[in-house]
C-alpha cells in the first residue's frame, strides 16, 4: 500500500515538473515573440522615420558621376562635387613625358554653383516620386555648367611653365627673298618649331576638356597633350598659292627692270644707269617689288652734282693761258630734279632701254659731259680790253673793245652769260644818263649791258676804258661787230673777266 502512495507521488511531481517546463517554454516563447515584434515596431519606425526624414535629402545609396552622396542636403552634395571637379589633376605632356600639372581648380575652372544647386534640387525632388522604402543603389549624371576664371587659366598657360631643357624654336613662316646667286627672287621654307603659342594652347586645353568631360564630369585626371596644335601656327608655308603668285610676279618684274636701262646724254658723252644698279634699288614689300625712293634720289642728285654746270663756279682757262675763276656763273645747265625722277620713275617701268637728255630747268647753247662751251664762246678780257669769238674751237674774231667805265654805276658785269637775243639795227637808250643812240648791232647779255658797234670811237684797246668807259656795254668795232652778230646764235656764252 505504502508502496503504490509513493508512486502515485512521484507520477504527480513528474507531471507538475513537465507542466511547469511546458509553461516555461511558452513563456520564454512568448517574451521572444514579443521582442521580435517590438524589434520589428521598432525597425519599422526607422524606416518609415527615415524616410520621411529623407524628404529634404538625396536619396541614400545614390552617387552622382561616380561621387557618393547618398542622404546628402543639395547644400553639402553640391560642395562635394565642385570639390571633386576642382580638385582633378590637370597634366600637360609632351613626347610622353609630364612636364607640368596642376589642377582644374588651379587652372581656373570651376562648376556654377548655382547651376548645380538647382539641377541637383530638382533630381532630389524626381527621385522622390518614385523612391520606396528600400532603396537601391544608384549612379546618376545630371546637367552641369563649367565656368572658366581667365586670368587663372592665363597663368596657367604661362610660358614659363612649359620650358624644358631643350630650348623652344619658334616657329617661321615662308618667306620671299632675293638670291643673289641665283639672280632671282626664291621662296624660304617654313619652319614648324615648337614654341608653345598661349592662345593655341588655350584652344587646345579647352577641347580636350570638352573631351575628356564627355565620359563624365569626375575623371582621374584631364590631360593634355602638346603637339603641333599647341604651338606657333605656320600660316604660310612654301606651297602657298598666294605666295607663289607673288612669287611669280617679282620675277617678272624683276626681268622688266633686269631689261631696263637709260643712257643720259651729255653731247657726245653718256652716263649709262645699267640694269645692274637699277636692280640694287629693288625691295620687297606687302605689294610686291618697289624700287628705294630714297636710292633714286641719291643718284640724281649725285648726276646733278656733277653735270650741273650753272651757278657753280665756273674755273675758265684764258687764251692767253691763265686760269680764272669765274665766281657770277650764269650760263651752263642745271637739271630739274624733280622733273627728273618723275621722268626716270617712267623710264624705268618700261623694260626698254631708254636714251635722252636728263630733265633741265635751263639749259646752255651745247655740251660734252661737263664741258658745256664745247669750243663755241665770246671771252671778253676786261684787263685786257680784247675780245675772242670762237666757234667749234677756230677762233673767228680776235679785237680790241672798250669795256664800261671802271666805276660802281658804270662798270661791265663780269661772270659767265649767254646772248638773250641778237638785233639789228638797235636803237640804245637810258633815262637814268640821259642818252639814245642808233646801233647796226645789239647783243645783250645781262642787266642791260650787250656787244654792240660803237662807230662813235676812233680806236679801242688799251687803258681809255678807264676815262672813257662805256656805261657797262662791250663796244666794239663795227667789222668785228658784224662778224660777230653773223657768227652767233642766241644763247651764245659769253665770259667776262678781270685778271688779277
């Protein structure tokens, strides 16, 4: 009996033991549940905290050219990209070799803030349109505006920054020149150097640029490549149209001028202005050959100086032999300069030869070189009181004269002259002394005076010029007279001296 008591009480401790196991299990199952289920409120309510706190923000898991800005503000996502932008190495090269970097930043670009602001509140606000509770990852581009500071770009592209060891060339353009051996006018070469040109350089710059941002705005690096593009521009080279038509034409007139000459004559004597000098006068300019003004005009005035007879003193050899000086030269040649070069400029456009007599403002009777008397004038010796008429270098007359009164008023001019016109009969007259008289022969020369007959005089020669002068004429006998006026021609020379 005591038995079976006892083990109907341990069936009831085993029964009240898996009962309270039982109950243990529930409420541990229990309490899990409703952990889970608050865990599950409480995630539910980050999310839906989140998201609603996100209205204002970038969408999470979303980067921009590659550039998180997952939960960003427009504010602090804008930052980080022009900080992105700016911060992209900028790398200059050349023959595969780094010779300068820097940054976009640096250089002077930068993105337009306000620009991006707005594009980047307009994705925030597209996106939450579509956007759920779970969000995927994303990478996005959107529209940008890059903005260029010119002067730090200017810095950059700075000279200095691109030198190397080896010296930079500049570049040349082809070019006209003469060839002295070849005897005509040749084009010079192009030559491409490789001097960097800042403005090529920035064209280059901002199309690799454009380039390189074609792929995205955030990159590694912008390089830059410097080549023939970024250096001096040759804009005429050799195979010029333009230049060889010009080319053409200086040949051409080169051979005008090569086929030019003029021969100035002087009498018998020439001055030859050959080719050869004509072409030392040639220069290039933008319209093409050109002679020298200036040359030209050194060489009449160098002709001038020497073939220029008139006004210059005049150094007379007398037939008696003595050398004079005649200081009043009024008779002889004198070339019109101006005249002249606007004649030679003619002459020389033509490519003929030309022969003719230099341009004169006044001219004598005939000439050889310098010699202008050529053997044909009247000398008058006033010391002497004789007179001697030559023609082609005979000697026609060979007389006595009465020469004027060796005072101020009255006196005979001396100095070289020419016979202003012949008359015959002359009647002579002067209100100042007072007298008229008949001639058969006048032949003035200067202020009045002339040779004329004076049948009035019983002799000549000798010393009565000095009391018995004439008011400044040449008197002479009327034989001599008459041969005279028969001989000569107006603008006859005539030469007046006194030896000392």
């Amino acid at each position: 009996m005591e038995q079976g008591r006892n083990s109907s009480y341990q069936r009831e401790r085993e029964y009240q033991r898996r009962k309270s196991e039982i109950a243990e299990k529930r409420r541990k199952s229990l309490t899990k549940q409703a952990v889970i289920l608050v865990l599950f409120l409480i995630l539910i309510a980050l999310v839906l905290g989140d998201y609603f706190l996100d209205q204002t923000r970038m969408a999470h898991r979303l980067s921009i050219y590659g550039v998180s800005v997952s939960g960003m503000t427009v504010e602090n996502a804008a930052r980080k990209l022009e900080s992105a932008f700016e911060s992209t190495p900028l790398v200059f090269s050349e023959n595969g070799e780094e010779i300068y970097s820097t940054t976009l930043g640096e250089a002077g670009f930068s993105l337009d803030t306000d620009a991006l602001r707005e594009e980047l509140q307009q994705t925030q606000s597209a996106m939450l349109k579509t956007r759920g509770l779970i969000e995927k990852k994303q990478d996005i581009d959107i529209e940008y505006t890059v903005l260029t500071d010119e002067s730090m770009l200017s810095d950059t592209l700075s000279a200095d920054h691109f030198e190397v060891e080896l010296e930079r060339e500049a570049s040349s353009e082809a070019y006209i020149e003469y060839d002295s051996e070849a005897g005509e006018f040749e084009i010079v070469s192009s030559w491409q150097g490789n001097a960097i040109d800042k403005d090529n350089l920035h064209t280059v710059l901002l199309e690799t640029l454009d380039e390189t941002l074609e792929d995205g705005l955030i990159q590694e690096s912008v390089t830059v490549r410097l080549d023939v593009r970024s250096y001096e521009t040759v804009e005429v080279t050799e195979n010029s149209e333009e230049l060889n038509a010009e080319l053409t034409e200086l040949n051409q007139s080169l051979e005008t001028y090569r086929n030019t000459s003029v021969v100035y004559l002087f009498g018998n004597e020439t001055e030859v202005l050959d080719s050869d000098t004509i072409c030392s006068w040639l220069t290039i300019t933008d319209d093409g050959v050109e002679l020298n003004e200036s040359l030209i005009w050194t060489y009449i005035d160098e002709l001038a100086a020497t073939y220029n007879t008139k006004y210059n003193a005049r150094y007379f050899t007398t037939t008696a032999g003595d050398s004079v000086t005649i200081d009043n030269n009024e008779y002889g040649y004198w070339i019109d300069e101006d005249a002249e070069y606007a004649q030679l400029r003619e002459d020389l456009e033509s490519g003929t030869r030309i022969e003719r007599e230099p341009v004169y403002s006044e001219s004598g009777l005939a000439r050889n070189g310098t010699d202008d008397l050529v053997g044909s004038y009247i000398e008058v010796s006033v010391d002497q009181q004789h007179l001697w008429l030559y023609k082609d270098y005979s000697l026609i007359v060979s007389t006595d004269v009465v020469t004027g009164k060796p005072t101020e008023e009255r006196e005979t001019l001396q100095g070289a002259f020419s016979i202003a016109y012949k008359a015959s009969p002359y009647t002579l007259s002067s209100d100042y002394y007072g007298y008229e008289t008949e001639v058969t022969y006048w032949m003035p020369f200067a202020n009045g005076q002339g040779l004329h007959d004076a049948t009035w005089r019983s002799s000549f020669g000798g010393n009565r010029y000095e009391n018995y002068g004439s008011h400044g004429c040449v008197n002479l006998p009327l034989s001599a007279a008459e041969t005279i006026y028969n001989t000569i021609t107006a603008g006859y020379p005539i030469i007046i001296y006194e030896r000392e």
